[in-house]
C-alpha cells in the first residue's frame, strides 16, 4: 500500500502534472516509520526503491511542466542526499541475502543514480539485475523494463523484438508504456509509420496530460 501511494505520487495516473509530491513524500515519511518499527532488509529496499526513485523529481519535468526523459535529465539536480541514503539502504539490504523485488528494483534505480551521465549507465548491470527480478516475481511489466534496458544494451532491435513478443501474447495491450517505448524503438530504427502508429496508441491510451503532450511533440517530430 505504501508503494502504491508513492506510484501515484511519482507518476500520476491522471491529471494536467506528471508528479505529486504530497503523495510520495508521506509514502517516504511512512515508510520510514514502518522501517523504525520493522527494520527488515525489504522494508529498507523499499524505503531505498523511493528514496532514490524521488531524488530525480525535480529533474523530470521542466519549468513549464513538461516530461524530460531520464537520458536528457540534468543531472546536477538529482537529490544526492537522497540517492546516499537510498544507496547505503540497498547494500544494507543486499547484504543481508534476505532481500526481495523491492531492493531489486533499488538496486536497478541505484545503478542509474550511480552513472554521472546517461552514457555511463551499466545496462549489462541492469540487464542481470532484471534477470533475476524476473525470476522472483515474472510480470509482463517487469520484462517491459527489461526489454528497454536490452535495447539500450543491445541495440534497439533487440528491444522491438522482445517488446512485440509481449503484445503479440496480448499481454500489455492497453499499457500506454508498452506502445511507447515500442513507438521509441521503431523511430530510431526508421520505421516511421509503425513508429506513427505506435506512438498514436499510446496516446489513446494514457490519461496524463504531460504525457500526452510529450507523444504529440514525437508525432509532430515524425510528421516534419
């Protein structure tokens, strides 16, 4: 529960801003309660997973409140106190050899708070930290994000490949995300019109305004 009143402060379902931070900030005050009073490793990888999860809001949007992406996000503005707390939590978690998807997922988000700048990022890192998420807890979701970090490891294709074989078993249909990154994979393979056609789905499909403007900007970008 916890984790799903950060979720929706982190990105909300709906509505005309990307973040909330009155919802993940009491999930992170929460969870720190919950951590004083049951000081377990998954409760610190889930304290970690939010904490360096929140570190990058104020780099997620600009001034006017428009989506940038983690590659293109200024860095300088990440919270580093946040991201040494969220840190040390996931090694203390990892540790402790009694961790779960939680400090998984840390550790995936620790990974990126660790690069200095996008091009740093270990995707093979990442890659192996996904496999073994996937193991714990296999979600359609999970191999999404898999597959998104295989293209950047791997190249774009790979990613496409593994992205269709999730929709082609109907699996992520009606998940914005999954046609979004596809419509991604698909433009920088130049392949404009499913690119179109992707992007298009996945502005049917989502109910949040910065989010919507972001995919007309890519559409308008593919139509010049």
């Amino acid at each position: 529960m916890i984790y799903l009143v950060f979720n929706e402060g982190y990105s909300a379902s709906s509505g005309t801003a990307l973040t909330r931070h009155d919802l993940s900030g009491e999930a992170i005050r929460v969870g720190r309660l919950l951590f004083e009073m049951l000081p377990e490793p998954e409760v610190m990888g889930l304290l970690a997973l939010m904490l360096l999860q929140e570190s990058r809001r104020s780099a997620r949007t600009s001034r006017t409140g428009e989506l940038i992406l983690l590659d293109d996000q200024d860095r300088s503005l990440w919270n580093r106190d946040q991201i040494a707390e969220g840190s040390a939590l996931v090694e203390r978690a990892l540790s402790s050899r009694r961790f779960g998807p939680y400090t998984l997922q840390a550790a995936i988000a620790g990974v990126h708070a660790a690069a200095p700048e996008s091009g740093a990022t270990d995707w093979r890192e990442i890659v192996g930290l996904y496999d073994v998420l996937l193991q714990m807890v296999p979600s359609p979701v999970v191999e999404l994000n898999q597959a998104v970090a295989v293209a950047m490891r791997d190249g774009p294709t790979a990613g496409l490949d593994l992205i269709d074989a999730i929709l082609a078993r109907g699996d992520l249909a009606d998940y914005h995300l999954a046609h979004s990154a596809r419509a991604d994979f698909c433009r920088r393979l130049g392949r404009t019109a499913d690119a179109r056609d992707a992007y298009r789905r996945a502005l049917g499909l989502t109910q949040q305004e910065p989010e919507r403007r972001f995919l007309e900007r890519r559409l308008s970008e593919l139509a010049s």
